[in-house]
C-alpha cells in the first residue's frame, strides 16, 4: 500500500495497472497467509478484467466509427479485421461478417459506376462498350448489369450499322465525283470541238490558235514539269473543288508521317487558282508582341507562314508553283459585333507566297456564315486551337485584327489570342515556265 501510495487496502482495486511485477506483492505471496493472498490476487484479476474491456470497449467504438464512414471494399475490409481482432466481444463477429458483405457490395458498386461511364462517354466507341460489357459480365446479376450488357450490345450495333452507311456513302459520292469529272471532260472537249468548228467557218482558225493551242500547250508543259501523275490527281480545277498539295501534320501522330493538305479553290483567273486550306492547320497568335502597330507586313503571323510553315509544308518544286500576290492597300469600313464603325486597313500585301485573306475576300468567296465555318484538325485541337480563324485585316486605331467566328461571322479581337486557329490562303501559277 506505501508503495502504490494508496490509503485503504481496497484501493489498490483501482491501481491503473497490475502490480504482481512488485517485489512487495512476491513478498505477499510468500510469506502472507492464504486469505491474504486471495484478495491480493483478487485485485490483480479485477485490474486485468477491467482494462480488458477497457481496451475492447476502445476497439469497438473505433471500428464502429470507421464502419460508419466506410465507402470502398478497402474500407471495409479494414474493418472487418478490427472486428475479427475483438470476435468476442459483443456482437464484433456478426459486424465483421457484415463488413465483408458490404466490401463485396462496394466492389460491385464501383465496377458498375467505371462501366456506365464508359457508356456515357460523348464520343463512346465500339472498344468502350465491349470493355463495358466485360465489366457488367463480370458482376451479373447486380443491380441492372444484365440491362446494361444488352444495352452495350444494342449500341454497338448501331455503331456498325452507322459506320456501313457512312462508307456506302463515300464510296456512292466518290463515284458520283468520278462521274462528274468524266462528264467534265466530255464536256469540256465538246465545246472545244464546237468552237473549233465555228473558228473554221468564221474564217478565224488563227484566232483558234490563240485561244486554244497555248493552253493545250500550257497543259503539256505542267506535265512535263511536274508529271503526269499530279496531274491526274488533281484532274479539271475549277471554283469550288478540292485538290491536295503539300502535306502537314494534321492527325496529330508523328510516327505515321505528315498528311496531304486539302485545299478549296476559291478562284480561277488567268493561269493562277487562288486557295485555301479546307481545314485550319495550326493554331497561333496574330503577333506575339505587345504594344506594337500591328499590320500584317509586321506581324509575326506572317512571318511564320513565310518560314516555318511554308517550309514545312512544301517541297521546292511545290514551292516554285505559289505565287507571290502583287501589292494593294484597301480601305474599307467594317461593322464589329457591337455594331460600331471600323477603319481597316489592309496594307502591302507583297511579304511572302503564304497569307491570310482579308476582311473583304472572305465577302467575296464565301456567301454566308455557315461557308465561312472551319473546323480544325486533330493536331490543331490537341494543341488548343478552336475553330475561329484570322484574317489578315486589322483596325489602325484600336490595334484589333479581324477574324472569322466558329459560328461564321466576322469580328475584331486582340491580336495575341493563342487559340485562333491559321487557315492559309496562296495562289498557285499554273504559267510557272
């Protein structure tokens, strides 16, 4: 009792922790008398069954709290084994085996959630509905899993039947084109034939000569410089086709090489066929410094498309077909979306084969908003760009640059946004000697 400093004999009931390591109590156990021992050893037991249940009512309460908050099968495979640690201990077995049930649930749970994201993925692919199948498979029976795998299926075949009508429709359309370009040419020689012969009976054969042999030759002289073979694929240009030349990256795949750059011909005057890319083939800011007159001359825009771009789009013997566009400065008043008046300007347009058309060009060869609309290549989108697009013209008093909305229509904006998109505009010379 001096040892535990405790003043009545059944105090030591409430010592915080066993004494039989002391040597007083071996002292008991040796020399005291065997009522003596009983109740010194009575209050060993009754310290041990007390902290005991002290420390399983502590176990309890903790795994109870955690069981509450659980929500993975990792969590509840946690608590099950804090239960199994106190099996004995009130109703602990039963809440360990109800854990493990509810960790089976949990696993389900999250199988059924990672598949029905897949299913409701925007652009879902035939690949993500069979890797969704496997995952309802694999948990049949639970929740609608079974409704979900006949679902999956349902909408793969639709897929299927979608991508079979898309390419029945390419091939019915590339043949209507091959129709088309054999009429053309049928065509074309008809009324050569037909003016052939009414040169002949007016008496103006040299006239013909004029009008017709120099093209033939013209034509002769295209394939013999750059092959039979461009020419063929290119075939009759006019107003409105594609044609393909050069190639850029556009799938966003490096390993599998550049692709071939389509292009819309917006005109055909004198020998020369005026183009722009179908698609926008890259995304840059107008003019990368700030607080600076921001003409097209001086942008680095241009000189962008005029070194890095040109380069890497065009073989020299492409390059020696882009012409370069004559000067011209043009004035003209433009309405911004707010509906106020704008000076633009479009100044010295001699600086490189490769340029953007301007505000009244883009007027001109398209004639509403939806032919103004450009979408962007995958390399574009990967790398930030949207489907607005420049234009070369910009306001002297404000420092703004015209540009063509994703919706098609015609704004003026800061010139060092870092997502419009670059769709290049040249003129091919067919008259290149």
């Amino acid at each position: 009792m001096a040892e535990l400093r405790v003043r009545k004999q059944e105090d030591l009931n409430h010592c915080e922790k066993p004494f039989d390591g002391s040597s007083n109590y071996q002292k008991v156990m040796r020399f005291g008398d065997d009522e003596l021992k009983a109740v010194v050893q009575g209050y060993i037991e009754h310290i041990n069954d007390r902290n005991e249940k002290t420390r399983l009512e502590t176990a309890y309460r903790a795994a109870c709290d955690i069981m509450h908050s659980a929500q993975s099968e990792e969590d509840y495979k946690k608590v099950s084994n804090l239960f199994d640690d106190i099996s004995e201990y009130k109703d602990s077995s039963v809440l360990a085996e109800k854990c493990l049930e509810d960790a089976e649930a949990a696993r389900k749970n999250a199988i059924f959630s990672t598949a029905s994201a897949k299913m409701a993925e925007t652009y879902a692919q035939i690949s993500d509905y069979e890797a969704a199948i496997k995952m309802f498979e694999s948990i049949s029976g639970w929740r609608s899993a079974d409704e979900q795998i006949t679902s999956c299926h349902k909408r793969i075949e639709e897929i299927k039947a979608k991508e079979e009508a898309e390419r029945l429709e390419c091939e019915r359309q590339a043949e209507i084109a091959r129709q088309e370009a054999e009429r053309r040419v049928k065509r074309n020689k008809k009324i050569r034939n037909i003016i052939c012969a009414v040169m002949v009976f007016l008496g103006l054969a040299s006239v013909f000569v004029v009008v017709y042999v120099i093209p033939i030759l013209k034509k002769n002289d295209f394939i013999a410089r750059y092959g039979q073979e461009v020419y063929d694929r290119w075939g009759v240009i006019e107003k409105g086709a594609y044609i393909t030349f050069g190639q850029y990256e556009q799938d966003n795949d490096i390993e599998n090489g550049k692709e071939d750059i389509e292009w819309l011909v917006l005109a055909v005057e004198d020998g020369k066929v005026l183009l722009i890319s179908k698609y926008a083939l890259d995304v840059q800011p107008y003019n990368i410094y700030r607080n600076v007159d921001c003409k097209w001359e001086t942008c680095s825009l241009r000189e962008w498309l005029n070194s890095t771009f040109i380069d890497n789009a065009f073989s020299d013997s492409e390059k020696a077909m882009i012409d370069t566009p004559g000067t011209g400065i043009i004035r003209n008043a433009f309405f911004d979306g707010a509906k106020t008046m704008m000076d633009t300007t479009d100044t010295n347009f001699t600086h490189g084969q490769i340029f953007l058309l301007n505000v009244q060009e883009v007027e001109k060869y398209f004639k509403s908003d939806d032919a103004r609309q450009c979408e962007v290549t995958a390399y574009v989108q990967a790398n930030g760009g949207v489907s607005t697009w420049w234009l070369r013209t910009f306001n002297r008093s404000m420092n703004y640059v015209n540009y063509v909305t994703s919706g098609g229509s015609i704004l003026a904006g800061d010139y060092m946004n870092s997502t419009f998109s670059v769709r290049p505009a040249l003129w091919l010379d067919f008259d290149t000697q």
